[in-house]
C-alpha cells in the first residue's frame, strides 16, 4: 500500500523509526515491530478517532489521531516485520500530525522488550535530556468561520461547475445570431452540422460523453466487422463443401451482425461505410445463391432484391432473382425473370448465361417449355457472371438461326403435302 507522496519521519516515544504520508483521503503509518512478528501477535484497535497497537502485549501507539477516520474502510498489514496501516479519512482534508502520543506504556507483568518481537527503543541523548516532542507542522491560515484555507479550496473544488466552465471556453467569442451549417455528404450517408453555435452545459456534457466512447464504439465496430467477415468466409466453404443450409445459416448471421453498423453510419468514416456496405453485398448475393440450391425461390428473391436496392446494377443479384423468378413460375413471374434478364443484357451485353435463360422462358403472347432452376448450379453461368462475359455462343444469333431454320423446314413440309393432296384429287 505505498502511497503516491513521500514518507516523512515522526517522532514518536519508543519507534525511532516512525513514518507516515498522507493523500487527500488516506494517511497510511508505518515502524517496525521486530522480525520475529507475525500477524496473531499483533493487536490493531481502529477507531474513528483513536489507535491502538499492541505487540505481544506492549503498547506500540496509543493516542488520539490527527483527524477522524471511517475504520471500516482502514486496513493493516505486516511486510518483513514492518507494519503498514492505511487509514481512510472521513473527510478529505490533510492532517497536520498523525497521532497525538508522547510516551508509550506496558501493560503490568509485561517486560518492556521481548526478545526478536520487540521494536528497536530510542536511545537517550543524555540522563536529564526531556522526553521527545511530537514535531508540529506550522499551522494554516485560518479564514472566516474558524475553517482551513485548503479545506475551503476542497469545498470550493466540490461547488466547482465544470460543465459550465466548458461551456464558457466553449462559446467564448460566439453569439447566438451567428450559427453556421456544414453538411457533409457520401458513402450513402448524409449529416449537418452546425458550428459557430452556443452550446448548454447539457450538449457539453453530451459532447464529452461521447468523447470518452468514441474509442470502444470504434472497437466494437471493427469488431462487428471481423465477425462478419470471418461468417462469409464460413459460408463460402460450406457453400462448396455441399451445404447450402449451413452456408445461408452462416450469410444470414453476417448480415444481422452488421445491422448495428447501419445505425452508426454518421459516425463511422466513409472508408468504414464503405467496407460495411461492400460485405453486406456479398453476404445478401452469397445468401442468394445458396437459397437457391435448396430450391428455396422466396428466400433467394428476398436476398437477391436487398442486394439490388443498394446496387441496381449488381449482375450476380439480377441473374439469381431472375432464375428464382423463372422456376417458381408463378403470376407474374416470367415477366419479372425476363425484365431483370434485360436489365443485366444491358450491363454485360455478352453475357451468354443470361441469353440462354431467357430463351428459355415463354414468349409473353404464347405459352411455351421453361427451363427451371436445378439444384446444380450452372458453373458456366457463374463464370461469366464473375468475369462479366460470354465464354459460348453469341447472344441471339444461333436462337435466331434456329428458328429461321426451322421454320423454313415447316414451310418446305406443307408445301410436299399440300402437292401430293392435289396430286391424289387430280386422279
């Protein structure tokens, strides 16, 4: 328990080597009381403005103390037969002495010293010399009303309104007619803020409080971002290890620890924002993909068009709902299939996988066989998805010369038969 100032030597009758030091709360003692001593051999009495202690039944202190103490919250330890009290104070003022005591005692029977328990006595300075003083310290001005200066300064210190000096430092030099207005803009985010204002002691406060979180927000943030990091990168394995419901499981927790980041988006900086926005895209396109191997349309339709709300052009997004769309093949959904099938020719003309699965759906005046989504996923298609271009036939060039082809087949076949049924009338 070694305290923050210096000791300071105090002459105290039979300890010659006597210290004590104080701070605004504490004053902590500390003598000798022999190497032999253990803690059952000592008898500490703490009381709020009195000490006692006993060695082997010798009196060691005995007296009033400088000031009042709360002795439920003192304590006392034995260190190499050196004992150490720490005395909390009842009030936070400094003591001018430590105790009042000018000569020691024993109780009767008792010899004054026993042997390797005892403290050191004092040696006399001569036969007539008089018993040693208490040294003093000079006393502190008083001022009005009988109290020290330094315990006025405590008070003063207690009554002291820090929010409101902050808020004098704070306005200083400002006025209430002139406010300015900064807006800041990016990342999907937008914030005003105004300067030049007068602030309360209240948005003072409030300012400092969220000084003093900034830095575990921020540690919470990064946090949030590694977990969800660390779940795409689970589900991606697990994705092609063969267990799409283990992989959405995964995506779908990625994407609900980022929920907090979008609540703190005015606070985090834009390369934040930014890396925040970027993995919850891939996590909704990952989730995407994954519902669809269970055959799940409405799941993949729901993250899919997450995705595209943030990223109207995001090919993978508008690929899956439109495969989602085509194999649930309900009202309406072979024209939304082929209207994201469109928006995504538009971004990646070349795009074969998108042309064939829009060949593939009905034209919208007359039925026709769709193509449904497997649970194999189409590898080429997610090649060119990935690399933005066609690694197969041109887009509609072949569907084109197939129908040509086959239509000029069709006209060939009623015109053989439409000679052979003159050719039976004639006869």
């Amino acid at each position: 328990m070694p305290p923050e100032k210096a000791r300071q030597p105090f002459d105290v009758p039979g300890l010659d080597d006597f210290e004590w030091a104080q701070e605004t709360d504490t004053a902590s003692f500390f003598f000798s009381v022999g190497a032999g001593v253990r803690g059952r051999d000592l008898l500490v009495r703490m009381l709020p403005t009195t000490l006692c202690v006993r060695c082997h039944g010798r009196i060691l202190l005995d007296g009033p103390l400088g000031g009042t103490i709360a002795p439920e919250e003192s304590e006392w330890e034995l260190v190499d037969g050196s004992l150490h009290l720490t005395l909390r104070k009842a009030q936070q003022c400094e003591w001018r002495i430590p105790i009042r005591q000018t000569t020691a005692t024993t109780t009767p029977g008792t010899a004054p010293a026993a042997t390797g328990a005892s403290a050191p006595s004092r040696p006399a300075s001569s036969a007539t010399a008089p018993p040693p003083q208490p040294r003093r310290l000079p006393a502190l001005d008083r001022s009005a009303g009988g109290s020290s200066v330094l315990r006025d300064a405590y008070r003063a210190w207690d009554r002291f309104d820090e929010a409101g000096a902050l808020a004098a430092v704070e306005n200083e030099g400002k006025s209430e007619d002139s406010i300015g207005v900064t807006l800041r803009a990016g990342g999907g985010t937008a914030a005003l803020q105004c300067t030049d204002y007068v602030k309360d002691t209240e948005e003072v406060e409030l300012d400092e409080e969220l000084g003093r979180k900034r830095s575990s927000l921020q540690a919470t943030l990064n946090a949030r971002l590694a977990q969800a990091a660390e779940l795409k990168a689970q589900g991606n394995r697990l994705l092609s290890d063969g267990q799409p419901r283990a992989a959405l499981e995964r995506y779908l927790e990625g994407e609900g620890a980022l929920c907090a980041l979008e609540h703190a988006r005015v606070l985090c900086s834009a390369h934040m924002v930014g890396t925040t926005d970027a993995l919850l895209t891939d996590l909704r396109a990952n989730a995407a993909q994954a519902a669809l191997k269970l055959g799940d349309w409405d799941a993949a339709i729901e993250t899919a068009t997450a995705v595209l709300e943030a990223v109207p052009t995001h090919a993978k997004a508008l690929y899956r709902r439109a495969s989602a769309h085509a194999s649930r093949d309900g009202d309406g959904d072979a024209s939304r299939a082929r209207a994201d099938l469109r928006a995504l020719l538009k971004v990646q003309p070349s795009n074969g996988a998108a042309s064939r699965l829009l060949d593939s759906l009905p034209a919208d005046s007359r039925g026709g066989i769709m193509v449904l989504w497997s649970n194999e996923l189409d590898e080429t298609a997610e090649a060119e998805l990935s690399k933005g271009q066609s690694v197969g036939r041109p887009r509609r060039e072949a569907p084109f010369q197939t129908k040509t082809a086959a239509l000029s087949t069709a006209t060939s076949a009623a015109a053989t038969v439409s000679k052979r049924l003159l050719g039976i009338r004639g006869r």
